[in-house]
C-alpha cells in the first residue's frame, strides 16, 4: 500500500502534480486501511483486558496516519492558495 507515497515522492521533483497526485492518493489509500483495521481491532479486545502493547502499537499507528495526513492537507492548502494567487 505505501508505494503510491514512495513513487510518489520519488516522481515530485520533476512532476510536481502527479507526485503530490500519487502521494495524495497513497496517503487516503493507507488511511482508509489503518483506520479500518485499527478501530476495529481496538472495538475487538475486551474490555476487561488491560491496555497492552498492541493496543498502544494500534493507537499510535492510527494516531501517526492521522498526522501526516493532516500535514499532507495542510502542504496541499498552501500550494493551491500559492498557484491561486499567482493567477
């Protein structure tokens, strides 16, 4: 799944909209699992089970996701209001 957001960065240097295309693409594709895959694995361990180490690897995970994904939108404003006001 990641390889969209290795092509990606690889191709951006000389095709600046479809690297960013392809890493936009990957990052929404690899969300889509983590997310999935990780709130449904915490709603599967019992409650009466102590936070082990699993759960934290899951959170973080999700957590971790959830941020590039924020800075990824957060580049994508800034290029698109930078090629906006160009215009």
């Amino acid at each position: 799944m990641p390889i969209f957001l290795i092509v990606g960065a690889l191709l951006q240097p000389r095709f600046p909209r479809t690297g960013r295309g392809l890493m936009c693409a990957g990052a929404l594709w690899l969300s889509f699992w983590v997310f999935d895959i990780g709130i449904l694995m915490l709603i599967e361990s019992h409650p009466g089970n102590r936070f082990g180490a699993i759960n934290l690897i899951i959170v973080v995970s999700v957590l971790l996701i959830a941020v590039c994904d924020w800075v990824i939108v957060i580049e994508e404003v800034k290029i698109r209001r930078g090629s906006s006001a160009g215009r």
